[in-house]
C-alpha cells in the first residue's frame, strides 16, 4: 500500500479559530525559523528572541517606540489595503510617503506663522495631495496604456525618493545645518505633539479616527460595497454596470492620500523637519502588515503595532547581541511567507489517499 497526499479544496473555508490557529501557528514557524538563523549566525537562538521581544515589548520606553513606529506603518497600510480590496496592486506607498512629507514640508517652510488650526489642516491636506498624485499616475498610465501597477508603483518609489533627496540637499537645506541633508525645523505651529507625558504623538487618534472611517466606508456605503463587488469578480462587476475605471482611480489616489499623511506625521511628529532618514521602509513594511492583516482596518492595526515592535525589537538585538540589520528584513520576510503558506490551509486541506 502507498500512501499519497494531496490537497483538497474545502467546501466552506475555516471559520474565525481555524483561521487564528493557522495564523498563530505561521507566527510561531516564523519565529522557529529566525531562531534557527540565530543560531546559524552563532547567537544563542533562545537568547536572540527573548531580546528581540524584550526590546520591542519588555518596557514603557519599548512600548512607546513601537506605537510610534506603527503610526506610519498602519496609515500606509491602510492605503494599501484599500487599492487591495479592489485587487489593484499599489505597491508605491513609500514613494506616496516621501510625496506627503514633501507636500506638508513645503506648506510648512513657506508659512511658518500660521496659526495650527490653520497651519496643521494646510499640510495635511498637501501630503494628502502629493500621495494622492503619485497613486494616481500608475492609475492613469494603467487605465489609458494598460502598463502594469506593480512594476509603475514600484518604480515611481525610486523617483520620489530622489525627489525628497534633492529637496534636502539643495533647496530646502537648512544653511545652518553644518553641511547634513536637511530643512530648517518646523515651527511650533506645525509639529504634531505629543499626548500628555508620553513620546506618543496625536497621529495615533488620525489613525484611528481614519481607520474607523476606512471601515465605515466599506462597510455602510454604496461606492464601497462597488468596491468590494468589483474586487471579488470585475466581470460580473462590469456587467452590472459598475463603473471600474472610477474605481481603479478612487482607489489609487485614496491609496496614495493615505500613505501621504503618514509622511505627513512622521515629518511633523517624529522628525519635525524633513530629512532623507525619515524613509526607512515604512512603505514596504505596509504591505507585509496589510496581508498578514487580510486587509482588516482592526487587524492592521495589530499587525502595525507587531511589525513596529519587531523593528524596535531588533534594534535591541544589534546592540545587546551584535546581530546585523538585516535580520529585521529577514524576519518580516519569513513572517510573510508562513502567514500566506499558512493561508493555503483557510481554503484547502491535505488528505491522504491509499493507492493499492
């Protein structure tokens, strides 16, 4: 007798604990794995992981450095979770990123006196339009050219960063900056601060007033049901006469304002001027964040705060164990990978199958 495996798809896929068992279980993978690596490297592999959590979760300054982190993180995210839905792939949240921090940094250099009232609403709704801008050129150049938006995101990334970089060299360089790419400091006005005694800034009530407002849109609007329809079948949704092209559009410059607030915040409330250290990945690390969170605006906040947390967490192993930087990309790389493997058993399950 031989005994033969195959993969079955399920009638009705796994409910609400079969999907947490199956996530929780690609989490525990992930981190086996990265012991695993810990160990190749010569680091005790138990040692490095209690490090990495005691660095992201272990104490009050920890804590606080990770819900800042993830400010940005859930906001790009966010946005790349909406263009999702819709099964566009926006892979230009950190090019929209650099654009909102460019686009508020402009408003505020050039009106530094405005009073905040005025002053804050300015740059958000400048970094809200130059993400919105970078979301819709790949959505134009898709509609009209048919040019693939991964490929055009992707690379409209680059041209933004550069963008950024030649701003802050140049132009906006601050001449009392001996010599270091970066802009004169904001103006009291236009810092987002801080909430009571705590180095959390007010970016965490955006986040969740925007989260709300993402989850209320899909949830009780017609353009977002359209969205979600359109999403699941674009056949069916154009033959029902819903207008996709729209859509294609909406989505991208939503997508796109969404990931320019971020840049928007970490401009104002982190850093308070511009400077080229402000883009450290947070764009790409959305991505990891919006699948691991199946594009659920609560559950991209729990991813947010996880991956923020291992970035902090391995800064710690760098300075406690001397591990290399890199291994912060490795771990949300193996993250991703287990979580969609484990995806596969929400659909599907293994069988066996007796062969005489």
């Amino acid at each position: 007798m031989m005994l033969r495996m195959r993969i079955v798809k399920r009638q009705e896929p796994l409910g609400m604990w079969g999907s947490c068992l199956v996530l929780i279980s690609a989490l525990v993978l992930a981190v086996m794995l990265s012991g695993l690596l810990l160990w190749i490297g010569g680091t005790s592999p138990g040692g490095g992981i209690a490090a990495l959590f005691q660095g992201a979760f272990g104490s009050r300054w920890a804590l606080e450095d990770s819900v800042v982190k993830a400010i940005p993180i859930f906001l790009c995210s966010l946005g790349v979770a909406v263009a999702f839905r819709l099964k566009v792939w926006n892979i230009g949240a950190e090019g929209q990123f650099a654009l909102g921090a460019v686009g508020a940094t402009w408003v505020a250099l050039s009106f530094p006196e405005w009073p905040k009232p005025l002053l804050i609403p300015a740059m958000i709704v400048m970094a809200m339009a130059g993400g919105g801008l970078w979301g819709f050129i790949p959505a134009l150049l898709r509609q009209k050219l048919r040019t693939n938006e991964i490929i055009v995101t992707l690379m409209l990334n680059y041209i933004a960063i550069l963008v950024l970089d030649y701003l802050v060299y140049g132009a906006w360089k601050d001449p009392a900056s001996f010599g270091f790419p970066m802009t004169r400091a904001f103006s009291d006005q236009a810092v987002v601060g801080k909430i009571g005694s705590t180095n959390i800034n007010w970016g965490l009530l955006h986040c969740v007033v925007l989260g709300a407002g993402v989850w209320a849109f899909f949830r009780f609007t017609r353009l977002g049901f359209d969205l979600k329809a359109s999403g699941d079948n674009v056949k069916a949704a154009k033959y029902a006469g819903m207008p996709y092209d729209y859509l294609v559009m909406l989505v991208m410059i939503m997508s796109g304002a969404l990931a320019g607030w971020a840049g928007f915040l970490e401009a104002s409330a982190t850093v308070n001027r511009l400077q080229p250290s402000i883009m450290v990945g947070y764009g790409y690390t959305a991505i990891v964040v919006a699948w691991l969170a199946r594009l659920n605006p609560l559950s991209i906040g729990i991813g947010s705060i996880l991956l923020a947390g291992l970035r902090v967490g391995v800064e710690n192993l760098q300075l406690d164990l001397q591990v290399p930087a890199a291994f912060g990309g490795i771990l949300e790389g193996l993250i991703l990978l287990t979580v969609l493997a484990g995806g596969l058993f929400t659909h599907y399950r293994i069988e066996q199958r007796k062969n005489p």
